[in-house]
C-alpha cells in the first residue's frame, strides 16, 4: 500500500493511498492549496486517483474535492448525511469502496458534524476531526454534537482493533501519527469514560471560530469558489507589469501603456497614478464600450493592493482587450515606494 501525508502549513492533514500494484488511489481530504502537489505525488508513483474522500464537511479550511474532480475523472465521496450537491458516491457506515485490490472501509462516527465519518485500511485508520492526537474534533460548530462524539470514539473507533495506528485530520503539532491504544491511555479528553463527563468536558470548551468559518462552508457546501481562489485562477490568465517597469515607461515620455484606476472614486480622486483612467470595477463591464473602445490597446489595471486588478484584468481580456495586464502590486505600494502620484485639486 503506497501512503503519503500531505500536511498545510496550517496543520490540516490529506492523504494519497494506493494499491501499487494496480495502480489505482485515492486521496482523503484534499485541501485546495495543495492541488498541484495531490496530483504531483499520484503521477510520481504511477497512481491514477479513484476517489476523492472528505471525511465530514470542513467547517476551518477549503476542500478541493470539487476542483479535482474537474481537473481529472474521479469520483467524490462523502457520507449520506453531507448535503453537499456535488457529492457523486454517498457512503454509509459498514459501506466500502473497491480501491485496486484496496478495500477502504468507512466507519460513520459523527459528533463533530453530522456526516464525520472515519476511513478504516487495514493496518491504519484515517479519523478525520473524530479523534486527533492527543484531542479530538471540536462539538460547537453547526451540526456537532457530544453525545454523538461520545458514541463514535468509546462505542465506535474503540472498538477497533486497539493496534491500528491513526491519522488525524488535524495534527498542530507535527506529531504525525499515534494509535488508538496510545490514545485511549494519555489522550486527555478520554480518560473519564463516562458519557456525562465527555459531554461536559465538551461543552466546557468555549473556543473561539474558526478563521473563514463563513465561507469555508459556503464553498464546502456548494462546491463554490472562495476569493482565494477566484483570485488565483485569474492570475493564471493575466500577465503582471513591474512598477518598476511602470515607472520607466511613465518617465520615458512615450510609455505606450494606458493605465487604468479600478478603485472607487474618492480614492482616485484622493491620489492616482500619472495620467492613469479611472473606471471603478463595479462599473467597468458597462462603461468599457464608450471609455476603451480600441481593443488593441495595451492596458495595465492597478487597484489598491492589487488584488481586484487581478480579477479586472482577468475580465477585460474575456471581453477582447487582449493586450490588458494588471500592475504587480498596487496603488498602496507605488505610493509608499514614494513613485510619483498625481492629486486632483478641486
Ligand atoms: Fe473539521
């Protein structure tokens, strides 16, 4: 069995794991920063990945079981309970999928959402937020649950053969990988076995949301886009100009370029580049026919930071304008780079 752990640098923790002897995988809670690297890792071992896996709805990072499934032939899986539109395969407890002459079994373990479930091979168990090193997933976010997470640690992964290692979905520390046998022992929030502790230990908590919780379920749930990424497809399709290399061109007196200002109005107003047309993104689709109407033209968008001249450039070369870049950087670092700027005077 080829097995690989693929760790973000926020702690959240994917898996690759293969039937190398016939060359077919899968990969258990893909994370959208480390598409390149899933499908890297599959094609140095000669895998072709199967299945793609959640093993409950992310509520504290971004799935990338959509985007891989667009990008290559393979199916989505999650347990029934998950409402996600997308899912092709739903899986239930005691179910399992044919990987190559892998089989991998899934354990329903809710508690920490509805639709957690772990993902049982033969010698390890993949426990997703159910049970983390030396803590377990968290109760608090929507459709947790600490009865449930009683039910699913003491009467469900325990009851497991003690010796299977386990692979969390989180691991904060580096600490890779332990058993369920060490955990049972010295994991803290499973040293009073009785149902009412566990659930006031729980409870007891208090911990704070978790960054992007919003729109980590929005796009988890609907297999939409978050900003993140919208912002990083466009600069995949949009060349980037140096404000150095503006700079120059402005200085040079002929510079060739028309500089377009997406900011609003009273920022334009406030401080602009020389020379630069200001057409606000929110209005730029309907005013591009009367205000750039030579397609040939060679634009450079800048916004402020340079994160909507991205997405503004990204939509004049759909709409034609073919030569458009966006400035690498935006207005705020031209002006703290003390380049020159123009202040209307009313
Ligand atoms: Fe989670």
């Amino acid at each position: 069995m080829f097995f690989e752990q693929i760790a973000t640098e926020r702690g959240c923790q994917s898996y690759i794991v293969g039937c190398q002897e016939t060359c077919a995988a899968i990969v258990v809670d893909p994370e959208i920063s480390q598409v390149d690297r899933y499908l890297a890792v599959a094609a140095k071992q000669g895998l072709r990945i199967h299945y793609l896996v959640d093993t409950h709805t992310h509520a504290d990072h971004f799935s990338a079981t959509c985007k891989i499934s667009e990008m290559i032939d393979a199916s989505v899986v999650m347990h029934r309970n998950c409402a996600a539109p997308f899912v092709d395969i739903r899986v239930n407890d005691g179910e399992s999928l044919i990987v190559g002459k892998l089989r991998v079994n899934f354990m329903h373990t809710p508690g920490h959402t509805a639709d957690s479930m772990s993902v049982i091979l033969p010698d390890r168990v993949l426990t997703g937020d159910t049970l983390l090193i030396g803590s377990t997933g968290r109760t608090d976010l929507p459709t947790g649950d600490p009865d449930q997470l009683y039910d699913s640690l003491f009467n469900g992964l325990m009851r497991l053969d003690l010796g299977l290692r386990i692979y969390p979905g989180h691991d904060y520390k580096k600490l890779g990988h332990s058993t369920l046998e060490k955990e049972l022992a010295e994991n803290p929030r499973l040293q009073n076995s009785s149902r009412a502790a566990f659930v006031d230990q729980m409870e007891a908590l208090n911990l704070n949301a978790p960054q992007h919780l919003t729109e980590a379920l929005r796009t988890n749930l609907s297999g939409g886009k978050t900003v993140a990424q919208l912002i990083s497809e466009a600069s995949n399709r949009v060349p980037f100009m140096s404000m150095e290399e503006v700079l120059s061109r402005i200085e040079s007196g002929q510079p060739d370029i028309l500089l377009l200002d997406v900011r609003e109005k009273d920022a334009y107003e406030n401080a602009h580049l020389p020379g630069a047309l200001l057409i606000p993104r929110g209005q730029l689709e309907l005013r591009v026919n009367d205000e750039l109407p030579d397609p040939t033209r060679r634009i450079v968008v800048y916004c402020e930071l340079g994160k909507i001249s991205t997405l503004a450039a990204a939509t004049l070369r759909d709409m034609g304008f073919e030569r458009t870049v966006a400035l690498d950087g935006g207005f705020k670092g031209w002006a703290e780079a003390n380049y020159p700027i123009v202040i209307d005077t009313p």
